[in-house]
C-alpha cells in the first residue's frame, strides 16, 4: 500500500540508522457502528499493537484531521499499548454525516464510548489532539469516566479566539487538487503552525490528510459540512470557557503545548497546572498550535507520562 510505505519513509526519516522493517508494527483497521440523533453511521479506527493487550490509548485526531495522523507514535508505543485510534465521524474513512450540526461533542463522545465498549476493556489512556483533547476532557470529567490517564495536546479550557477565527477562514472552503503536490502546498501552508516538518513528514501529512476523488484529483479528508456547526459554536461565541469541566477531572493529566500556540495561550497553560487535575506541564519549542509527535522527542514526552507508573 502506498500509504504504508510513505509511513515507513517517515520513519526512516526520522530515525536516521534505522530500517523500517524493524519498526513498523502490524496497522489493523476496524468499524465500530454508533448510533447518532438521526440514525446509524460507521465510526471507522486503526489499531497497533497486541489486540489481547488490555492496556489500551486511544489517540483522537484534530477537527480536520484523522486517526492516521498518529502512525508514528502509535508505532513507537505499541510494544507497550493496544493503541486505537479513530477516525471521528465526518473525517478519514469513517461516515459523513446527513445533518451537519449532528457534527459536535455529544456525538463524538457517544462514538468514543461506544468504541470503548467494542474494545472491551473498562479504563483506557487518552491522547487527544485539539479536538480530541476536548473529546476527551469531556469524558474524564465524568463521574465513572473510563480515563485514567490524559494527555491534553495543545487544547485547553480556553481558547484564543484569534485562533478560531483563523481556523474559520479555511475550514471547509479548501480546493480540489490536481495532483498530491498541490495538495501538500495547501497543507503546508494551512498548517503551518505544525512546526519545521521535513519534506517527508510534510507529505505523510498530505498522503494521509487527503483522499482521491472518483473523477480524478485529490480532496481534504473531512466532510466541508463539519463547518457550518463550527460556526455556530465558535466563530458566534464570546468566549469559550471549559474551566468547570476541566475541574471535574481527578486523573493523571498532561499537557503539551505548541510553545508559540494561539489556541492554548501560555496562561492558560500554566493555570491548567494549579487547578482541576493540576497537570504536568510541557511546551515543545518552535511549534504552533499543534505539536503532531512526529519527532522522537515529542514521543518521548508522551511515553514518559504515560508508562510512568509501569516503574
């Protein structure tokens, strides 16, 4: 598969010495059905690792990327995880949605346990990306929650509002694209903020955020309707303050923060650590909003968190 020898250029690019052969663990693809407010849809999700592992984290993507964005970290930890990573509804394989303001957190967290009882274990590990850290800050702050351990990546009970507003200029307007170069143009220019990615990593990005068009050309993997709740819920608010839910949480927490982020500001980083959960904080130098553990040194910060009790 295409896709799966650009992951293993990635990784030989990242880990100079090292063949992918060696380090490419088994990808398994799944679909787990959810019941939404208007009917049935597939939630579709990758895992690594040992199946009968019952250690499991789950890694949840942004709001217009998908669960393959986490290839490279779930390789490196799946000697010790069942890593699963899905694709939120509206985004990579899994279904569109018929009404878009179905397209919010109710929904997505309804997925996610569903998942979680197909999974077939009673706790899991979190890593949630922007939206995925909302997914699953919202689930840790229920009693009875399933988490036990939370790794919150550049998402907080704040957001800039600046942020939004730029997210909002490109969400669901993206082109089609002729061929994959022009599409990583695109990505690379709309994601910018994801730090100096080499020209491998660059293209993984694009191979996996994109998906080919029937009549020929390439288009953003994600459905351009997950705009319009977007609007609604963001770009029309004052503020958005989490902080009573952020409070709620009582496990482990960590936060990782894109040192130049305008969605999770430094502040609010920084009282992330003094109430609620009161969590580790880490700032990735040189990366907006948002760090995407591709390097081996974002990995690492996740590992260490995250076995740091296996002694």
């Amino acid at each position: 598969m295409a896709i799966l020898k650009q992951f293993e250029e990635l990784v030989v690019a990242s880990r100079p010495g090292q063949t992918a052969g060696r380090l490419v663990h088994e990808m398994r693809a799944g679909v787990v059905r959810c019941l939404g407010p208007h009917g049935l849809h597939r939630m579709a999700y990758v895992e690594w690792g040992e199946p009968t592992n019952p250690r499991v984290l789950i890694c949840a993507h942004g709001l217009t990327r998908n669960g393959r964005d986490f290839d490279v970290l779930a390789n490196a930890l799946a000697s010790d995880y069942r890593v699963v990573c899905p694709d939120v509804v509206g985004r990579g394989l899994s279904d569109r949605l018929y009404f878009a303001d179905d397209y919010g957190l109710p929904v997505y967290a309804n997925d996610m346990m569903t998942l979680i009882a197909r999974l077939g274990v009673d706790s899991v590990h979190w890593l949630g990306s922007s939206m995925g850290g909302l997914i699953g800050m919202f689930l840790a702050s229920l009693p009875g929650s399933p988490i036990s351990r939370l790794v919150l990546n550049d998402v907080g009970p704040t957001i800039g509002m600046d942020a939004l507003q730029r997210i909002g200029e490109y969400l669901g307007k993206a082109p089609d694209f002729p061929d994959l170069d022009e599409a990583e143009a695109y990505v690379r220019a709309v994601c910018a903020p994801f730090g100096a990615l080499s020209d491998a990593q660059w293209r993984f990005m694009t191979v996996v955020g994109t998906r080919a068009k029937a009549d020929g050309g390439f288009e953003m993997n994600y459905d351009r309707a997950i705009a319009q709740p977007y609007q609604k819920a963001y770009l029309e608010a004052k503020e958005i303050d989490l902080w009573p839910m952020y409070e709620a949480i009582r496990c482990p927490t960590l936060v990782v923060r894109g040192a130049q982020s305008d969605i999770l500001l430094h502040d609010t980083a920084a009282e992330m650590t003094t109430r609620g959960p009161r969590a580790t904080l880490v700032e990735v130098p040189a990366v907006g909003h948002a760090p995407m553990f591709l390097e081996e040194s974002q990995v690492r910060i996740v590992q260490d968190f995250l076995l740091a009790d296996q002694g």
